[in-house]
C-alpha cells in the first residue's frame, strides 16, 4: 500500500511539475483574418526562388521572402506527384491513400477504362458550348477540404471561390462545398463552369468573358521581358533538349502566338506566361465580383497557375522560356500582392503559396553531360512482359492496363483461370527488375498496409488507394522518364527533384522569418485551420506548422 502511495505521489508531483513547465501564454482572441487567399504554382521546383531572386521584382516573391515566412524544406510525403493529388493534397491535408486522387487519370476496373480525374458525367457544362470542358466536379474526392471545413463552421457564410487554367486545378481546391469554381476553356477562351455549381455563370464572370482578354494575349508574340543577353541563370536559347511550339522550326524567342491560334482554339495560351496573367486577371475580378473579404466570416480564393507547367513541360527547367515565366509570373503576384494590402490591409489577409509537384532536368541532357539518366518505354516493356506471361502463365491478356507507372491486371480473367494473384504479382515484380531504368517494383499486397522500409517505398505507399491502384507499382531510376519525347520533362516520382517545393506564408499573424525543418505538404490545411480556430479536413493527416502558428 505504502509503495502504490509513493508511485502515485510520485506521478502527481511530476504532473504538477509538467503543467508548472508549460509556457503560459494567454489563447489570443477569436479573431480570425477576412480572407484567405492559396496560391499555387503548378510545377515549381525550390530552387527557383534562389536561381531567379536578383530578377524578380520587390513586391512578388521577394516580398514573400523577405518580409513573409519560408518554410525551406517543403516536401511531397508520397507519389505519384502529379497535378491532380498536388492539388488535392494541398486542401485536405492528406495523401492519394485517404482522398482517392491517385493521378490525373487512372484504370477503373468495374467499367475497363481509363477516367479523368474531375469527370463527372452527371453534370453539364456552364458558359460554354463545349459538351466535355464542363462535365466536371469534385465527386471523386473522398475527403474534404480545407475550404469545405470553413463553409461548414460558418454555416455556410463563409464564400469559397476557386480558379485556374486547368479544371482540376480550380476545382480540387475548391472543394465539395465551392461557392464556384472556373476555369478556362480553349474552345472559346472563356472561363466555365459546370452545373455542379450553377445553372449560371454570375454576371461578374459574364463580363470578364466580354473583356476578351484571351484574343488580348494572344495578339502580339512573345518575347523576353529583359534583354534576352541577360538571362545568364539559363541555357543559351538555342539547344537541342527544348521542344517546338506549333509553326516553329526552332526553339527560339520570338515566339509568333498570333500565328499560332484561331478564334475557335486558344490551347496555345496555355503554354505561354499569359496564361498565368489571365488568371491574375480572373482573380483580381472574383475579390470584386465576389466581395470576397467583405462581410463578418472569413473567405478562401484558391488561385492556380498552370502556364508554368505547360511550359515546363514543353521547355524544360534550364530553358529561358520557364525564366522568363517565372518573371513574368512574379510580377502577377506583385499585382495580387499589392491589391490585398491596398483593400484589405496587411493584417486582415493570409496568404500561402506552394507547388502541386516540382520537375526533373531534361534526362537528354544529363545523358549528354554523362550523369546517370535515361528513358523508359512502357511500349517494350508492355510487349516484353505480355510474352512472359503468355509462356509463363499460357495467357497474353492477363494485363489490363499500364497508367502512372502501375500495371493493373485482368482480376476477373485471373481468378476464372484459378491463378493466384499474389504469386503472379511476385513473378511481374520479378520480371521488371530485368528491366534497365527500374530501380525497384512493389505489389499491392506490400503497398497496402506492410511496413516498408525504405523512404521511396514509404511514399508510394501513401499514394496508394487500394480500390483505385493498380496491382504492381514501377519505380523508375533517378531522372528516368516515359520514352514519349526526348526534349523537355516531366515529373511524378518520390525524389526530391518532384518533391521539394516552396511554401511561403505572408500576412495575417505572420512574422518575417524561414525554417529549414521538415514540413509536409499535407500540414498546409492543418496550419491554415489552426489559424481560423476550425477542424482540420475530415482526413487530414498534417500536424499546424509550429514556427508560425505558435
């Protein structure tokens, strides 16, 4: 009895001693800011902030930098790292294995084909006369968002408004509960919507259509904003790694945009900087249209830049079309930057913004400067594995589809032929580790739920969804990519060339200052609900950022 006392006494002085050690600092006040406002760069690596700081403009990122704070070492905590679960990672704080966006596409087996992330076949679009641009929301997202967490602690008060170039992009982020969400139609050159939201569009989004901004754009060709002599942080214009806009028979400024659109196809904007600025311009409209910020509960804009992408893709990283992108873009943010302060005050507002994913180098490239790099294709290996299992398995059609670097097999085939799934899926593993440029393979018996020790395995395994992935996962060496093109990039891996990306936060209780510890992509959502005082997304995984939330 005596020694139970004691153990207790003793457990008791060091809880008291434990609460006397806790700082204690008063909870502040319930006051929240007036506007949150995402921005998110869609294929920007971390680097770029440093590579083009001396160029960029005082009041873009620079401002961000200087007088915001930098999370340093901002990482993507699974893969496949793609635009679609970017952007779904980023509002609900979770990863591809609890939302359900497993990539941009993906096989769905109860119907045998391939579905677009945001199709939704049961809606219509809205402002256009496109059937497809518009059939489109958010309902195979499984989780909600950060967004959808605010509209219902508000009781639906609070106005969630999200835009972009791509669909995805605007709506993802905008959540189940969007007050609306748009994005540009190359048909037309309009932004739309689709029925999901509206029956509609709002006369703001009405007029800025009118303005005809996408004709504006592409009125006159692209040059370089400097000098192109100064663009010394890129490779010379000229090079062999770059690939051709549509006309062009080297990949060289000028680039002639009027040459290369007609009033029924505006795709081009998409892979020039203008396409970025239009989305300046759609943003600038919805804080009016919307009077977003305006009334007693917090409101959320969702901003993505898609240009950046499209000409990454196109150009790749070194090139000085992705620069001058970039310096174009800063100045877009200056323009957004400088209307926050202007109409709502430093104080009143919260800004982030990060990345959906990063980029590799062109491997052509790297090949060239005899680093180890190369290209994959799915097409040999496809063949290859066929046969295999033709004289393995006496059957040729066992695979159904091979998408984002995962085979799905034909389960109904296999179990009618009584083969057993897991040993097969060992003999596919097996038989891929043949193959050059494939650092490793990984079953969906192992990605779901078996402790994996190694952090490239770790990642995939959160980016598995076991009713929508597929049955074995490649991973591809460092700087390997799909055989499709030799110039320009891409991304999707679990390296840090596709992981790393920027996460600055500037306004509202933000103090001046970086942290170069580990932050996840997923403790954005987290971070901005400690701010407002409101719960997490419903299966956010992410943890607030301490350097700035305590």
């Amino acid at each position: 009895m005596k020694l139970i006392t004691i153990i207790f006494c003793g457990i008791f002085s060091f809880s008291l001693n434990a609460q006397t050690n806790v700082k204690q600092v008063p909870q502040k006040e319930n006051i929240k800011p007036r506007l949150v406002v995402g921005i998110v760069v869609d294929q920007m690596r971390y680097d770029y902030l440093a590579k083009y700081y001396n160029k960029f403009s005082q009041n873009g990122f620079k401002k961000l930098l200087t007088q915001g704070f930098n999370c340093k070492n901002t990482n993507y905590n699974y893969a496949p790292t793609y635009t679609g679960p970017g952007h779904a990672s980023i509002y609900t704080g979770s990863t591809p294995s609890f939302h359900g966006i497993i990539g941009n596409n993906w096989f769905a087996r109860d119907s045998g084909k391939v579905i677009y992330v945001t199709d939704d076949p049961t809606v219509q679009t809205v402002g256009s006369e496109s059937a497809k641009a518009g059939k489109m929301s958010p309902h195979n997202m499984l989780a909600s968002t950060i967004g959808d967490e605010l509209r219902l602690y508000s009781n639906m008060k609070s106005k969630v408004i999200s835009v972009s170039l791509k669909d995805r992009a605007a709506i993802l982020p905008g959540g189940h509960l969007s007050n609306g969400s748009y994005w540009f139609d190359s048909g037309s050159g309009n932004f739309i919507t689709s029925s999901y939201y509206t029956n509609k569009l709002p006369q703001w989004v009405t007029d800025f259509n009118a303005q005809h901004l996408s004709d504006k754009y592409l009125s006159q060709p692209w040059n370089t904003l400097f000098p192109i002599e100064q663009y010394t942080e890129s490779a010379e214009d000229d090079n062999p790694y770059e690939g051709l806009y549509q006309g062009e028979s080297k990949p060289v400024f000028p680039h002639n945009l009027p040459a290369m659109f007609s009033k029924t196809d505006y795709e081009v904007l998409l892979s020039t900087p203008f396409g970025n600025t239009i989305i300046k311009d759609i943003a600038l409209a919805a804080f009016k249209g919307e009077n977003l910020g305006k009334s007693d509960y917090t409101d959320f804009l969702a901003i993505s830049f898609s240009s950046t992408d499209y000409i990454g893709h196109k150009m790749g990283p070194q090139s000085i079309e992705v620069e001058d992108t970039y310096l174009r873009l800063d100045r877009d943010l200056a323009e957004i930057i400088t209307y926050l302060e202007k109409n709502y005050g430093k104080d009143n507002f919260l800004l982030f913004l990060t990345a959906d994913h990063a980029v590799a180098y062109v491997p052509e490239e790297l090949m060239d400067l005899k680093m180890n790099a190369g290209y994959f294709s799915y097409k040999i290996f496809s063949d290859s594995l066929n046969g295999y299992l033709s004289k393995m398995y006496n059957d040729s059609n066992l695979v159904s589809c091979i998408i984002n670097d995962q085979i799905y097999l034909n389960r109904s085939l296999i179990k009618q032929k009584d083969i057993n799934l897991k040993s097969l899926q060992d003999d596919i593993v097996s038989f891929a580790l043949t193959f050059k440029g494939v650092a490793n393979a990984y079953t969906s018996y192992e990605l779901n739920g078996e402790s994996l020790n190694n952090r490239s395995a770790e990642l995939m395994q959160h980016g598995f969804y076991i009713k929508r992935s597929g049955d074995i996962a490649l991973l591809l060496e460092p700087q390997w990519l799909d055989d499709y093109s030799h110039t320009g990039t891409s991304h999707g891996t679990t390296y840090s060339y596709d992981t790393h990306v920027p996460l600055l936060w500037y306004g509202w209780d933000i103090k001046p200052g970086y942290t170069s510890e580990p932050v996840d992509i997923t403790d954005i959502a987290p971070t901005i609900a400690s701010f407002l005082n409101i719960m997490s997304p419903n299966t956010s995984i992410g943890k607030p950022i301490l350097s700035i939330t305590k």
